[in-house]
C-alpha cells in the first residue's frame, strides 16, 4: 500500500488537511492541493494510483478536472465529493468517468473502502492486461522446437531457474530465440501474472535509453513535457528483459549495476530513488567475457548479470531439429496462408541438412515462410526453399529485402500521417515507442523532415 499513491483536491483547507492526515495514516502517499490548476500540474509531473476531488473547486467543475486527468492517466480511479449531491450529477460523473460518488459530510470508512475498492479493481484491471499479453506471449512461445540433446538441456535449464528470482544470462548467436527463452522463464515463474517487459538495449540512443529504462520527470530534458515512468516500474513484481546488453553504454552500465544491487532506480531529473522488485534477464550474441576484456563491458556488471548463463546453440549444432522445426514453421505457414501443402520434398529436406543456416532458426522460418507463399505444387521443392536458377530470384525479391523496403515505406508513411509526432505513430502503429525509434535508427530517417 506504501507504493500507492493518492491526489486529493479540494478548496476547502480544513478538509484537505484531514482526508490527507487519514489517508496518511492508512499507509498511502498522499499529495494534496487545493485547486484545479495545482492538480493538473501535479499529474503532469508523477504518476499517481487514485485522485479525489471536489465538485466545485471554485470556477472549476471537478468533473471537468476529472476528465482531464484522465487525459494524461486513463487508467487512474476518480472519487468524487460534493456537498451538493443530486442523483442527476451522481449519473453525469460516473458517465464521464468517476468511479464513485460520495456526498459530504462523508463517512471516512466509506471513502476508505471506496479507495480500496478503485485500487483493487484498477489492479485487477492491470493483471487482466499482463495476462492477455501473457497469454499471446505463450503461443509464441511454442516456437521453442526441439529434441536434440542440447535443447533438453535448455529446457531443463529453464524449468530449473523459473522458479527462482536470480539474474538470468541468455547467450547465443542472433536468431537462436533469446527472447522466447525469456518469456518461457517468465510464463513458468511465480511473475507469470505480472509483466514481462523487453526492450533492445543497442536499438536507443543512450539518453533516449536511460528515459525508457528509469523514465524522467517534467522538465528533465528538452520536450520532457510531463512525467513517464520508465520500463523499470512498469515491470515492477514482473520480469524485464535487457536484450542486446553488450550494446549498453558505459555510463548506462553503471546505472544497471546500481538497479541489481540496490533494487532502486531513479528517474532522469529525480533526487528521489524508487524501489523495484524485478527479475532481470539480459541477452547477448557477443562474448561478454571477451568484451569485458577489451575494456568494452564492465567486469562488475558482467559478473552481476552473469548468475545463471543458459547457452542457445546455433542451428548448425542441432541439425536434427531441422525437421521437426520445418514442419512447425510449414503447418503455421500454410494455416496463415490457407494453402493445403503435404509436406517437404526429400531433396529439399536433404539440402536443409547440409546448410549451416548463418541467421538460425529466424533464417530457416523466413524460408519456409517464403517457399509457402511462392510453391505452387502441394510438396515443397529445393528451389522453393532455396531460390535458384529458375529465375525466380531475377521475377521476385528476396523476403528479407521486400520486407525492409516495406518496413520503410511504412514508417515514413505513419511518420508523414502524424506530421513526425513518434509518440502518435506509435500509438497507431500500436507498437512501443522504442521500436519505432530502433526503426528510425535503423533506417536513418529523421522525423522533424516531415513535421
């Protein structure tokens, strides 16, 4: 409850100061003011749980301030008090939004249970979000194909650290399924209902980074316009994933050194630390050891993360999972596609065995994924999955180019639609917004030419 955190607005001094001394007592952090103004300006700049306002706040209307607050927190309960209560306004604030409404002089017990009550159900809310996502994460999961000697050790090694809340170190070559191991671990972990939360640590510029792990406050940097809260609190009781960790830059290194040891983190611009409690697990296609002694990578962080190492062997030392990983990605293909296909050619299979598939397992399901769309007999052929001296390659794209071509299209598109607003496109490519920056990075496209 210590963690949950209340604004109380009311022009009444005398009531503030008690519903703030009650409240206080009851374990809540409370921030009390006593006009609108003062509540939207305390909003902008800290996150809080659960607001109580007033109805009339003298030109103000409370309902107006409720909506928006809801602006900058949807999510956040909105209790509401008057002196003036008629069912007709009772209908209005809970139509537009209030949780409840209480008429003064109110009982405390009542206004009590009505907090705990909007903090139960805004929780309840919360876990029905990590569990639908959760659920999503699960299917995904199932990508995890394997019955080699080396993949049951891997499987092993996940049920073995599941249940256990040490740092986690993920390492292997790129496209061997880092993140599927980390969400496994997660999903089988007593945090399998809170949330799981991944960024690429090589994908940000280190500002933008260090905002997106620990968040900032209002002001703390040019066009910080109200408060965010970081990756580090939103995973809190959950699972965050650091992939691509060799990618962090020194001084953000010593930063994740202080959040393993101390359990804290402390947003840009903040003089106030914050209390975590988060698993970690990072991933690496680098030798970390080697990156510690080049001068690349700091020893103490690396032996901080490196508790639990759990070792993804390329594809090329699991060839016998080829098979049954051609058939997963085969039935998934040609399901998404609606195509009847039986099967995969003898000769195709055989030429499956003896490539070394450099991109792993991402390598061999964008094959198949390529071969389904382009076969147009029920059996898969050599050259459907390696596109050969039939021309096809001369008629057609490779996928990988075609989707990076799409890929950027896309973004100027969106980019151009929201006038370079990154934060509006990403809402309407409903992604995070550090994937569309890890895009605009990528694709060296600067979003104020299309403002």
């Amino acid at each position: 409850m210590a963690d949950e955190k209340i604004l109380v607005v009311d022009d009444d001094a005398n009531i503030l100061e008690v519903i703030k001394i009650r409240l206080e007592a009851e374990g809540y952090q409370v921030t009390a003011v006593e006009s609108a103004e003062k509540a939207l300006a305390k909003a902008r700049e800290e996150f809080f749980n659960l607001a109580i306002t007033d109805l009339k706040l003298g030109s103000t209307d409370g309902i107006e301030l409720m909506e928006n607050l809801l602006l900058i927190n949807p999510d956040m309960p909105v209790i509401i008090l008057t002196a003036y209560g008629t069912i007709e306004n009772a209908v209005q604030a809970v139509k537009k939004g209030a949780y409840s409404y209480l008429t003064k002089p109110f009982d405390h017990k009542e206004l009590s249970l009505q907090i705990r009550n909007a903090l139960e159900k805004q929780r309840l809310m919360s876990q029905i979000r990590d569990l639908e996502t959760i659920i999503q994460d699960k299917y995904n999961i199932s990508n995890i194909v394997g019955k080699s000697e080396k993949m049951k050790k891997v499987f092993e090694q996940i049920g073995q650290v599941a249940k256990t809340d040490f740092t986690v170190y993920i390492y292997g070559e790129s496209g061997t399924g880092k993140e599927l191991v980390a969400k496994a671990i997660h999903c089988n972990s007593l945090r399998a209902a809170r949330p799981f939360v991944a960024i690429n640590c090589g994908a940000l510029p280190e500002t933008l980074l260090e905002s997106e792990l620990f968040g900032h406050v209002k002001g703390a940097f040019t066009d910080a316009h109200q408060a965010k809260k970081g990756l580090f609190a939103q995973a809190d009781k959950g699972t965050i994933f650091l992939d691509d960790i060799a990618e962090a830059p020194p001084s953000l290194q010593i930063k994740l050194l202080r959040v393993l040891q101390e359990q804290e983190i402390r947003p840009i611009g903040s003089d106030i630390t914050q209390k975590v409690d988060v698993r970690v697990i990072v991933a690496t296609n680098k030798d970390l050891a080697k990156e510690v002694q080049e001068g690349r990578f700091r020893e103490d962080l690396f032996y901080r993360i490196h508790v639990i190492p759990i070792y993804l062997p390329p594809l090329r030392e699991r060839k016998e999972d080829i098979p049954l990983l051609a058939d997963y990605f085969l039935k998934k293909y040609s399901q998404g596609l609606n195509k009847k296909i039986e099967g995969i050619s003898a000769e195709a299979m055989r030429k499956m065995m003896l490539y070394d598939w450099p991109g792993n397992v991402r390598e061999l399901e964008n094959k198949i994924e390529c071969a389904v769309a382009l076969c147009k007999k029920p059996i898969i052929t050599p050259e459907d999955i390696f596109l050969a001296a039939d021309n096809r390659e001369e008629q057609i794209k490779a996928l990988e180019e075609a989707r990076l071509e799409f890929e950027k299209e896309y973004l100027i598109n969106l980019l151009k639609i929201n006038k370079g607003h990154v934060a509006r496109a990403a809402r309407m490519a409903k992604r995070q917004r550090s994937d569309l920056y890890y895009l605009i990075k990528k694709y060296n496209i600067n979003p104020a030419d299309y403002r």
